[in-house]
C-alpha cells in the first residue's frame, strides 16, 4: 500500500461519550460510531444507577415504599410520591380530602418549576451558557427551602403520604410560597432575556433532533418532549386527577419538534405551574385547616382518644403500625404529569401488605430511547444538545 | 362496555380469554399466539386508535402456573383513554412470545428490559440484549425465585 492509498482509507470510530462525562446528567455511557464528526449510531448503555427498587419494593410494606419512590427522579421527588400515592389509593378505593388534593397539586407544581430549572441551568451550561446556571438556580433554591419546611428535606421530601400527608403547611410556608409566586414571572424573564433570543443559542438548538408527531406517539414520548412537536396532550388536562380540573391552566404547545421549541415549551410551563401554586394558594383558606388526612381506618391511624380509651380503635393502630396497609387483590395503572412526562405506577396486589410486583414507567427511560433516532446523521456536538434536551434523569432511566 | 374489547371479541372471538373491569380500569387477558395482529387491531381501528403503548411489564406469578406473563398499556390520544391487554405464557422454563416493536418502536426498550429483569424472550425482537444489568449478568432478578440479597 503507497502514500495515497493510506491517506484514502476510511474506517468509522467509536467513541465512548460518558460514563461520566459532564453533560449526561448521571452516569450514562453513549457509545458513538462516528463517521469523521457525523454520528452513524449511539447506542446508549444505561443501568449503571440500577438500585433494583422494583424488587426492593416487592419485600417492602407500601408506605416503605415511598421513600424509594424519592429516589427515582429525584430532581422531581414529591411527584413521584404523589404519582404512588395516587396508585395505591386507587388500588384501595380511598378518597382523599380536598385539603389534601390541592396542597398535593401546589407541591408537585413547584416541584416541576424546581426540576424545569434544572433542566434549563445544566441544558444552557452544555451548550456553553454559564449563566442561566446561577439565575435558574437562584430561584430552585427557594424551592428546595419550601420542601425543606414541608418535610425537613431538601432533595427528597417525603411529604404525601398514603391516604393524606405527613402533616399540614407549617407556620409560615403560605408567606414563603406567595412570596415565591408573586417574584417568579420577573425572575422568568431573566432566563427568556439570557437565551430566547440568542443567536448562539439559537443555533445550536434550531433544528436539532427534530420529531414529527406521528414519530412521537410510535416512540412512546410524553410531557414536554411530546408538546414540544404539537402532540396537544397533557395527563392533568385529558385524565385530571387530584382535582387538576379545579384549576386554570394552559398547555403550551410549539410546532417545530426542535430542541428550540421544547425550550419554548418548558419555558412556558413554568409559568403555568407557577399560575397553579398562585391558585392553590387562594383557595386554600376556604378548606378547614387540619384536614390532611382520608377518613378511612384502612389507612389512616386512628385518633389517640380512641386508640387509649377504644378496643376498636386499639385494634385498628395495632394492625396499621404491624402489618400495614393491606389493600384488596387487584392491579392498576396510575400515571401522572410528571415534570418528564407519563410516571407510571403499576401496581399488582396479592391482598398481602407488599406490593406484588410493581412496576414504574419512567418518562427519562422511553425519552432516551429514541437517542439513536435524533443523533443519526448529526454532529457529534449536537449530542450534547440532545441529551440535555431529553432532560433524562439517569435514576429514573435506570431505577 | 369498553370498545376494544368489543373490538377484540368480535374480530377475535378465539383469543379473547377474559375481560375484567377494576376500579374503572379495563383489563383484557389474550392468548399469546396472535398478540401482533390484535395489538395491530386495536392501533388501527378508528374507534380505539391505541397509537401509543405507554409500558410493558414482565410479570412472573409463581407459584401459579401458567408462570410468567406479558402487560401492556394503552393510550389513545383521541378517545382519552386507556386499556390493559394481558398475555400468560403458556411454557414456563421458556416462556417466548411474539415481539410488538413492528407495531410500536417504544416497545423495543420495554422488552429488552422484560427480558432482562424477568427472562421473557420476544420473537422477532431486533436487538435483544440486557438493558439494565450488565451483559454478562447470570439470572432475572425480577423473578420471584431470584433472591433478594444475592445468593
């Protein structure tokens, strides 16, 4: 073989992108073929994160179960509190009071802004925009600070419980969230004055990773990924549970299916979740304070009076506390909005304590699933761009 | 009652094996033989237009025979609304069925990971290799005789 031959060889390259690489958001590994710098393939290799927490679950009485459920997007805790909450309720018929529903709906409501500004901190900082990163963050923080006088924790709040809540609002947490409600819309336009029309950003997010609607339902998206290329679909609107069809709100919609309008999308979502904690917030006064838990023996702890001076009442806390919920043989499927997408809980009991089996649909797993799709013929800089789009969360990926 | 499981019983008469209505949730247990062309049937028809599978669940009922089973959820963008189709696998050392990735791509990842934690396989699948647990892993942890703390 001469000179010139040599220098006319082709071959592709593979390229590991992660483990750990910064921009993957956990610990993902895509395994490019790259062609030059055009991607022929990504096969993404996920598990790394793998806790088993669907067989965890399985030896666990269900409200053990909860704290595992924190764990799975944990950008978005308390929605998938909520989201199992809601399945096991279900599972038992429980109805819970209005109280409940609605400070339910305003915790899963800044829990979406709180995990939108994530997203759009560390999406900007892929890309090369530093600075939506502290803005975002600013306003997270005060987030995270409402969780944190909810249930004493930041990251993993532990607040819905089944059948009711760990507690009611404490003091001070209606000034703190108005407080939050009412600055929010002019601290969201600092983000749309950073990046909505900014010819870099917009380069680098115009076009990329395109998906018509049709691609859409056949890759299973949901959430903003599917609102993102018109797919006019939002569980709390069509499927309402927890009295989301009490509140007014609007489904931002964008045309394109570009990495460019799911930014619109989320971007407008903050601001409607933000419109819905505003009108949780004036209703709840109407609703008798206190009232944070079901009427129904099956899952609620009797009151002390009557577990000292009732035998009916001693009974009833005596099997809660050692045997725990015990709901009817059955199976059901729950899902919710989460911040993602569709969070699914399939819930299976045998009529024993512990779930059967239990199975979660999460919306970063079928998200990252269609990667391979968007980066094919792509550039290899462009991967960045679609993974931070697909706003993936690996604990959720990979459970 | 529910339109796809009118659907099935008239187009499918043979293979409908039970239809159960839970806490308002409709669920219909098929036989596993023709599940493509039923799966195909209920995304086609106007009157379901289940275009989307929201997940796929492998399902192991020991000590019950038949053994292991395959789930699958619905959704319809038009109609709103959701339905529950259910396979039991009649051989339980190797429980096989026939792979729906022709009629959703999503269900590609679904059934690598059915596979992988319950050890069902799907004829025709594309690629179907371990998803969660490493390529070399031995045993489904999903399975009820799979140990929860290792051997």
């Amino acid at each position: 073989m001469n000179g010139a031959e040599t220098l006319k060889r082709t071959e592709t390259m593979l390229l590991n992108l992660g483990p750990s690489h910064p921009s993957t958001h956990g610990v993902l590994r895509v395994l490019l073929e790259l062609d030059g710098e055009l991607i022929l393939r990504a096969d993404p290799d996920i598990g790394y994160l793998h806790r088993g927490i669907e067989k965890m679950c399985e030896y666990r009485t269900y409200h053990k179960c909860l704290p595992l459920m924190n764990r799975l997007d944990y950008l978005a805790g308390e929605v998938n509190n909520f989201g199992f909450c809601l399945a096991v309720e279900k599972l038992l018929d429980v109805e819970v009071p209005k109280r409940v529903q609605y400070i339910r709906v305003m915790m899963a409501e800044l829990t979406r802004i709180a995990s939108h500004l994530f997203w759009l901190g560390t999406h900007g900082h892929d890309l090369g925009a530093m600075t939506p990163l502290f803005y975002a963050f600013r306003e997270r923080e005060k987030i995270m600070d409402l969780c944190e006088m909810v249930s004493g924790a930041r990251m993993f709040p532990l607040y819905c419980r089944i059948g009711g809540l760990a507690g009611d609002l404490p003091e001070g947490f209606i000034p703190a969230a108005w407080d939050f409600v009412k600055t929010f819309p002019e601290k969201h336009q600092d983000y749309h004055n950073l990046l909505t029309k900014n010819q870099i950003w917009i380069e680098r997010t115009k076009g990329v990773g395109v998906m018509t609607p049709d691609e859409v339902l056949d890759w299973g998206w949901s959430g903003p990924m599917a609102r993102g290329s018109g797919v006019n679909w939002d569980l709390r609107r069509d499927n309402p549970y927890s009295s989301y069809e009490d509140f007014d709100f609007v489904v931002p919609l964008a045309i394109n299916g570009d990495t460019y309008d799911r930014y619109l999308v989320r971007m407008e979502e903050m601001l409607q979740a933000n419109r819905i904690v505003r009108q949780v917030l004036e209703r709840l006064p109407d609703l008798p304070p206190g009232d944070i838990k079901a009427k129904d023996p099956r899952v609620s702890l009797p009151p002390k009076d009557a577990v000292y001076n009732d035998i009916a009442g001693l009974i009833n806390h005596f099997k809660l506390i050692q045997e725990g919920i015990t709901p009817p043989q059955g199976e059901v499927y729950q899902c919710i909005e989460a911040p993602k997408g569709e969070m699914g809980f399939y819930v299976v009991s045998d009529g024993s304590p512990k779930p059967f089996r239990l199975k979660v649909r999460g919306p970063s797993f079928i998200n990252l699933s269609a990667l391979d799709k968007l980066a094919r013929g792509r550039l290899l800089a462009d991967s960045i761009a679609l993974i931070g789009t697909m706003d993936i969360v690996l604990a959720d990926v990979d459970r | 009652m529910n339109k796809a499981a009118e659907l099935l019983q008239e187009k499918f008469p043979e293979e409908v094996v039970e239809v159960t209505e839970f806490r308002g949730e409709t669920t219909i247990t098929v036989k596993p033989e023709r599940i493509v062309d039923i799966c195909l049937a209920l995304r086609d028809t106007p009157q379901t237009y289940f275009r989307y599978l929201s997940m796929i669940a492998g399902m192991d009922y020991l000590p019950q025979s038949p053994r292991f089973g395959v789930v699958y959820n619905l959704y319809s963008h038009r109609n709103h609304n959701r339905v529950t189709l259910k396979a039991l696998l009649p051989n339980d050392a190797n429980p096989v069925i026939d792979s729906v990735v022709p009629v959703w791509t999503t269900a590609n990842w679904h059934e690598r990971e059915a596979y992988d934690l319950v050890g069902i396989r799907f004829r025709g699948h594309p690629d179907l290799r371990r998803i969660l647990m490493p390529g070399d892993w031995v045993g489904h942890p999903l399975r009820k005789d799979y140990p929860l703390r290792g051997k």
